[in-house]
C-alpha cells in the first residue's frame, strides 16, 4: 500500500478540537481503522490538541506571526503517523512524567494523565522544536 497523506491548517480556537475529530474521523472511515486504533488515534489527538488550544498560546504578543495549528496524517501498510505543529509556546510533553497511580479518586492528582494515555494507545510518542515550531507526533501500528 502506497503512504497517503492527509492534512488540516487550523487556527487554535475553540472549533479547532472539533475539526480536528472530525478530519481524523473521516480519515479513519475511509481507511477503515479498527475501533480501536481510531479509538487511540481520537483519543491521543484530543489530549494534545486541548493541551496545545488551551495553553500554547495564552500570552499571543510573544509570537511574531499568528497562532497556528497544522495537522497532517500519513499512512503506509504499517505505521499511521498523526503530525501536530504548532507555533506555541515551547512544551515537550514527553519530558514531563505523568503523576503517580493514586489509590483512590479523593488521592488522584489532577492533570498530567493525558501523556500516560497516549502512551497507552500509541506506539511511539515525539517531540521536537525547530524553527519556533512545535512538532508532537504520534506513532500508531496500522494493522
């Protein structure tokens, strides 16, 4: 099977998340991903592009151009790759460890949950910086 790839600009508002589930959903249909990659996929796309709205740009006068969110999707017979670049503030999620199991809701931390998730799903999670641009990318075994 040939890569295909699939992409959407998007500005970071609250539409953005939205658009973006529903880009990977009619990718997923098309590829016809089982329930659970497309579930993983969704998932993991969700938690960072929400991390990345929510606070990558909450102080907009330190970029130099406007807010900006590129998603692009490519697939081979093996490997699904989810690319999400953004022009926000630095943060390398990968870097920061997610909070200890708690025992109990009442003990359970808020935030930091998300990366473990994706973990979870995902077969490889990067990060990179260049260029004043973030790059996550998110590794999923197609078959």
């Amino acid at each position: 099977m040939p890569s295909q790839s699939d992409t959407l600009d998007l500005v970071p508002d609250q539409h953005a998340v939205a658009a973006a589930m529903q880009w990977l959903e009619g990718i997923a249909e098309r590829q016809a991903w089982p329930p659970k990659l497309n579930f993983g996929l969704s998932l993991s796309l969700d938690e960072a592009l929400t991390n990345i709205v929510s606070y990558a740009f909450d102080d907009p006068a330190q970029s130099g151009s406007p807010p900006s969110v590129a998603l692009s999707c490519s697939q081979d017979s093996e490997w699904i790759s989810l690319d999400i670049v953004d022009n926000g503030r630095p943060y390398d999620p990968t870097k920061s460890p997610p909070p200890g199991l708690a025992a109990t809701l009442d003990d359970a931390q808020i935030g930091g949950h998300g990366v473990r998730l994706m973990q979870h799903y995902l077969h490889e999670l990067r990060y990179a910086r260049s260029g004043g641009r973030n790059r996550l990318t998110l590794v999923a075994r197609a078959a």
